[in-house]
C-alpha cells in the first residue's frame, strides 16, 4: 500500500514514470524495514537492462531514422497509391496501406503517427477529404506500429516477460493483418456511405515506374522479418542488418540519405532509447519489490474470484487495460502491467505468454487512441491542427472494429501463435 501510494502520488505531480516507479520501489524498502533491500536495489536496476535483446531498440529507432531521412517513407506511401489509389477512398487505403508498409520497419505509434501525419494529411485534404478525418485515420494507422514487426513494446514485453524477441516479434504478424484487413473495411463501408472520392487513375507504365522505383526499400522489412522466421538470425541481430540495408538504400538507390546525417540521427536514437531503457530499468526494480511483497499472489486472488476460466481472464484484462490506456503511454503502461498481471495468466490460467503479450501491446496501443488522453490524436493534431476530440468521433468505427480484434485475439490464442508452431 505504501508503494502504491507514493507511486501514485508521485505520478499526480507531475513526476516521470521512471523515476515515480525508481521512487515508489524506495519507499517500499524504507518502509519495509530491511535495510538489506538497499544493497539489491542497484543490481536490480541494472540487471533490469542487462539483456542482449534491448540491443533492438536503437537500431529499430536508428532504422525509422534512416528512412525518413533517404525517402524511403515518401516512396512507401507512393508504393501503395500505385496498388490501391485509384479505389474509391483511394487515399483512406493508401493511408493504411502504407502505414502497414512503414510500421513493418518503424515499430512506434508516435513516431509513425507524426511522420505519416506530415505525408498523408494533406495528400488527403487536397483530394476533398476533411482533415479531421484524415488525421485520425492516420491516427489510427500509426496503432500498426507498435503491432506489426519490428516493435519496441514487443521488444520491451519480451525483456519482461523472458520469451525470445523473435517469437514476440512473429507473433504480431497475423493480428496486424487482420487489423488492416478491418480498417480496410471499415474504409469500404465508410466509402460508400459518405461518398469518398478515388484517387488519380494511374497508367501500366506509370504504376510499373513506381513500382520499380519502390520495390528496393521493402529489402528492408524482408531483410528483417525473413532472417527472423527463417532462424538465420535473432532480432537484435536482425536490426543490425536492417540498419545497414537502409543506409545502402537510401545512399546509393534513393541517393537522399548523406553520411553528414548519421551523427544528429544517431543521436535522436540514442536519446529516445535512453527514455525506454530507464523506463525498463526502472519497472525491473518496481517488479522486484511488488514480487517481494507478494503483490501478484493477492491480485490472482482477488482475480480468481471474478474470472473462472482464460477466456474470462482475458476479457477481464481486456477492459482494464483499455481503462489503464487512455490515461498511460503505451510502454509504460506495459512496464507497470505486464509484472502484475503476467505471472497470474501464465501460472493460474495456464495462458501462453507470448498470446498474453500481443493482447497487452494491442490493449495498450489502443488506449493511446481513447479519451481523455489519447496520444496519438494528440500527436497528429500538434501536426496538422486538427482536434483531438473530433477525430476520435469521427473515426469511432475504427476503434469498434479494433476492439472486435482484442475479443477475437482473446478467444482465439491461434491468431497471434499460429506462424510459431
């Protein structure tokens, strides 16, 4: 109780995460009484961060850097306007065409969502379509982010939860489909309702020209996810060569990227890891005295009385998590949750960690999507003017669809563990 508190008033204050969870762990030992605790405390937070796998997580950043800066996005989203821009609401599937394309690579809800927002809005509002609109489905195209691999939360949950990077990373594969697959057509009905205009018409030779122009950055994504299901390397591994693959590409094929901007990419990279890294750190040593204090056990007891079997478990999680999300960013919230909760579906409800982790992230990634926070509409409104508030009306079909996932991924462990059998 005495943690709890001081964590959560530290929080009301306005203190960061990491340091009200460092914070909130001292008052534990302090009022514990065993002075012992003190001597752990440091080799817990570093033991928290002692991990190969978050190796991943600057050169995940690090990729997303390269590309923006080689014209590696622009060409993504000019990639899927010669596949499905010529639809009716042409550009609304472009949209979330491309988003899927660029998440594959990116792995940040806010950071795709402030690049693509840049790109598309105005693409959009061009084309007719209103900008409150425009921005919230781009809003939402950014949740592929955190979903489709490379992910830095799946990356984080797998330090957590000590499941291989790999199989967190393939586990997103089919619940970020079938995301796309629903706002597709969502898109369709939307379409036909309001009348959405198409897109430019392209000639065989036009969309064979961008085609050919695009088609060497998507090694990038190839590069990564193949060498990952293939076993020809683990994911840290996998970014490095991802990396590489895109400075290559955006010197010598988009010839955008220049040497000169490795030093202020790298360092954008490094300061955003740093931000994740603490925080990491940080919920090692808030797990470590929720575990001592036996936190987990009287949560499973209180849990057990309400959730008799997974599938009641899950959706219980399912409604908490999605009230924890609206008011907490998507790694942070998985860093407070996941020792919470992990150890109750893994060792009372006997439910897969790596299921467990996909309906976390995609709990958490659409929580950054709900009022009163929602960062993602947040994000695209410091980008393009629109109102937070407004685009999360005008796009509630999305998020009706999205919670029809998190039901289904609940139900269905197949979805997310089907391509690791």
């Amino acid at each position: 109780m005495v943690t709890l508190t001081g964590f959560l008033l530290l929080l009301l204050v306005g203190m960061p995460i990491a340091v009200s969870l460092c914070m909130g762990a001292l008052f534990y030992i302090t009022a514990s009484g065993n002075p012992l605790l003190f001597q752990n405390y440091p080799l817990q937070l570093f033991g928290g961060v002692d991990s190969y796998g978050l190796i991943a997580i600057p050169l995940f950043i690090l990729i997303g850097e390269i590309m923006n800066g080689g014209g590696i996005t622009q060409r993504i989203v000019n990639l899927a306007m010669a596949f499905v821009g010529s639809l009716k609401g042409g550009l609304a599937y472009v949209n979330i065409l491309a988003n899927m394309m660029v998440a594959s690579i990116l792995g940040s809800a806010t950071a795709q969502v402030a690049i693509m927002s840049q790109i598309m809005v105005p693409e959009m509002e061009k084309k007719g379509y209103d900008k409150t609109f425009a921005a919230g489905l781009t809003a939402y195209g950014g949740m592929l982010g955190p979903i489709i691999p490379p992910s830095v939360m799946f990356v984080v949950y797998s330090t957590l939860a000590q499941v291989p990077v790999g199989d967190m990373l393939v586990a997103g594969i089919i619940p970020g489909v079938v995301l796309t697959v629903l706002f597709f057509a969502v898109i369709a009905l939307m379409g036909f309702v309001y009348n959405y205009p198409r897109g430019d018409k392209q000639t065989l030779k036009e969309r064979t020209a961008t085609v050919l122009d695009a088609a060497p950055t998507l090694l990038i994504p190839i590069v990564i996810v193949g060498s990952i299901l293939s076993g020809l390397a683990n994911a840290t591994e996998a970014a490095a060569v991802g990396s590489i693959a895109a400075i290559l590409i955006g010197r010598y094929w988009t010839k955008q990227f220049r040497f000169e901007m490795m030093p202020k990419m790298m360092l954008r990279a490094g300061v955003y890891s740093s931000i994740v890294l603490f925080l990491v750190a940080a919920a090692a040593v808030f797990s470590w005295v929720l575990v001592y204090g036996k936190i987990p056990q009287s949560v499973a007891g209180m849990v057990q009385a309400i959730a008799k079997d997974p599938i009641t478990f899950m959706l219980l999680v399912n409604v908490v998590l999605l009230v924890i999300g609206t008011v907490i960013d998507g790694v942070p919230g998985l860093i407070m949750t996941a020792p919470i909760l992990l150890p109750i579906a893994t060792e009372v409800y006997n439910v897969d960690p790596r299921h467990f982790g996909v309906v976390l992230v995609v709990n958490l990634v659409l929580g950054l999507l709900t009022p009163p926070v929602g960062l993602c509409f947040f994000v695209a409104a410091a980008v393009t003017g629109a109102k937070p508030g407004k685009m999360f009306l005008v796009t509630l079909p999305f998020f009706v669809v999205a919670c029809v996932l998190l039901v289904l991924l609940s139900i269905y462990p197949s979805l997310s563990l089907a391509l690791l059998k």
